[in-house]
C-alpha cells in the first residue's frame, strides 16, 4: 500500500491516435496526489500525435519506465491497432502483474481485455463500444466508474474525471480527492442532457453511430480477432 | 460567421505551465465542430511542458498561424509570466482584433485582462483567482461560463469541457453541440459535492488556499504589475 510518503508511480500509457482528454483528465487528477510521480509511457519516449491533432509527448518507454503503482490505458480510435501489438500487450501484462491498481478509461478498457486482463471481471467502456468487452470474457457495465478488485475503469472519455477523483479516494482518501476537485473546480454544469444516448435522444444517437459506422466495423474486426488469438 | 461548409480555425494558446485539461478539455469538443481546424499556437511550434509535466506539442508559432476565428487561452500556473510578455500580449491583442470569438479557461481570463480585452466585460476565471480580474477593468462572475459579446469565458480547469459545448452550441448550433456532448459521453458524476467552496466546506477549501498562497501572492503581484502598465 502506498503512503502519502512514498512515491506513487503512476503510468499512462500514449500512443498514436489516443483520445488526448481519456488521458489529460485523470492525469491532471492524480497527479495532484500527494507524492504522486507521473509517467506518460509510450514505446519509446517522444511525440506522439493524438486522435485530435494534438501532439503529446511520452517521458519514458517501456524498457525505461520504473515499475507502476498505477496502470492507466486511456482509448481513442489508435486502441485498435494495439490489440494485435505484441509489445504493447506484454507491456500490460507485466505492468498490470505487479501494480496495485490495473485501470483504464474509455476503449482503454479494450486493450485491457486484449491483455487477458478482464476475464470474469466488469469493466466499464465508451458506450459504444461497450459491448465489445464480452469478446474477453469481461460483463459491459453501464456505469461511470466501475471497480472490480484492483482493476478501475472508466466510461467514455469525459468520465475519466470522475474516474480520476474516484481512484485519488480510494489511494489517498476522501479529503484528498474533494480537495483535488476542488482544485479542479469540477463542479460541472453540461449544458444539454446529452451525454449518454437515452438523454441524447434517438435523433443524436444514430447522427453519432452514423458517423462513427466505419470506424465501429473495423475495431469490432480487430476485437474478434484479438479475442481468437486468446482462445477459449 | 462561419458556417458548415467553411473551415473554423481554432487556435488554442499552449505555454510552459499550462494546465493540460484547461486546453485539451475545449479541444476535445471544438475539434468535432463540423469543418473545425484546430492549431495549437506557442511563439514556435515545438514541445512545451504543461503544469502537471505532460509535454504538449504547439503545431504553429505565432507568426506562420493562419487567421484564427476562434482564440482560446487557457490557464495553469505559466499565465503569470505571460501577462508582461509582449510577444505574446501582441499576438493576443492582433488575434482578437480579427477573431469572430475571443475565449478563455480558467486563469487564462487574466491574459485576456492583461491584453486589454476584457475592461467593462464580464468574464469567468478559476474561484481562487477571479477577483483578480477586477485590476483588468473586468467584471468577475461566478458562474460556470460567462458569455458577454463575442468573449465567452470559462471558470476553472474542468468548466473548459461546459465552455467547449456551449460554444460549440453558439457556432453550430444545439444538434451538433450535443451530437459531441453524446461523442465524449459527457453525463458527469462527481462523487463529491467539492466542486465549489461552498461545497467543498471551509477545511477542505483552506487546505486548497494554503497550498496555493504562495502562487496567489505572486500572482497578484504579477497582476497588479500588468494593470499599472496598462494605466488607468
């Protein structure tokens, strides 16, 4: 267990194609948990380029990274090419063997299950792609922040806030995470009732599946065929 | 006004202590604005190291930057040396003279204050440094996003995700903005009420104050140094 005087080592993995704010919103929370060092892991350290344009840029690669306390895998459209990724699954794997906490946000989830890590456990995703996760034996859990054992995870992209704050409770405790809210000043005020495709209505949900039709083909694709390579 | 079918040049203020959400929150849901093009704008392009350590890419410098419809400048704890910077107060200043809107996350209010641009306005910034904003001739306002003329402005760190939408809403319209709203599956859930001060409660706010009093002060400073260039 890890005290506030230790160091807490807590790695987010970057790769191409990330969902920049799967990654900015927990980061910006617990890296504000007392004696919290964060790393932004890639193969190698560099820039990578986000799913958004925006170019982020990795301080340690695998071979370099010290050992985690904490594992976060954020998602984006980029997860679907590390399914098949051998280095990137070992990396997990070894990562998640020995850190206290194994999390992820959005189809950082996906990645996970690749990894063999979600087997038996429940495990929350980007709605759309929710589903997926029974490929790796996982239960799809409709819900903001789900907690299984040590294994966190966090729904679609903006839940990686709360997915933040919930972890920094469960590391550091509830003053320290309203603390870091507040800080923060996540006292959040979404201007319509749209957030989850029940609010959105039927009108904005398929505008979004529509839009989003190619992409969802490909990675359930990519999903069946890492979940293959698994076997039963 | 920019419509559907011609590009939306949004450029994003990034600099050495930014804070990494206050950017990449707005990006995240301007950049699925239909025709939106997102450049993130420093003096040079190149990697500079956000607040929390995350290295963040600029794509564009500010002279080979095109035109900008949107400016959005965020906040971190690097605003305060921006605000006696004249390379960048001028960029500012020559930005938002052509820009169909001029913005601002959290303490980045302050550098549109030091530039000039918010004297009789109405403007958000983060809880801890709002009355700040009254040495720039600017009116504070508690409120989660504060929209005066075409200065729209967001309150602290995560309101950038609540400013995205409702500008994303003013430029395109509700559909799209809450087509995006659905796309980051935006249905917070804090799991405390530690959003506010007044939520938060008086311990757990004077924890907050007392960690930053030493950057308060400074920033006052910093400010009160800008206001007296600008004269009365």
């Amino acid at each position: 267990m890890t005290t506030d005087a230790a160091p807490l080592h807590a790695g987010f993995l970057v790769f191409p194609g990330v969902m920049a704010l799967d990654l900015v919103g927990p980061l910006a929370v617990l890296s504000r948990v007392p004696g919290c060092r964060a790393h932004v892991v890639w193969k190698q350290a560099g820039p990578v380029t986000a799913a958004c344009g925006l170019g982020l840029v990795a301080d340690a690669g695998f071979r370099d990274c010290p050992p985690l306390d904490v594992l976060c895998v954020p998602g984006g459209p980029g997860v679907d090419d590390l399914l098949d990724d051998g280095d990137v699954l070992a990396f997990v794997r070894a990562t998640a063997a020995r850190a206290r906490w194994v999390t992820s946000v959005c189809t950082g989830s996906l990645l996970l299950g690749a990894a063999g890590l979600l087997s038996g456990r429940r495990a929350a995703c980007h709605w759309m792609s929710r589903d997926l996760l029974r490929a790796f034996g996982a239960e799809p859990v409709a819900e903001r922040v789900v907690i299984d054992g040590n294994i966190v995870s966090g729904g679609g992209v903006t839940a990686g806030i709360d997915f933040g704050l919930r972890l920094a409770a469960l590391i550091a405790g509830d003053d320290v995470a309203k603390a870091i809210q507040l800080a923060i000043e996540y006292q959040p005020e979404p201007p319509f009732d749209a957030g989850t495709p029940e609010g959105a209505g039927p009108v904005i949900a398929a505008r979004v599946e529509s839009d989003m039709a190619d992409r969802q083909r490909h990675r359930a694709a990519r999903v069946a065929a890492a979940a293959e390579r698994q076997g039963p």
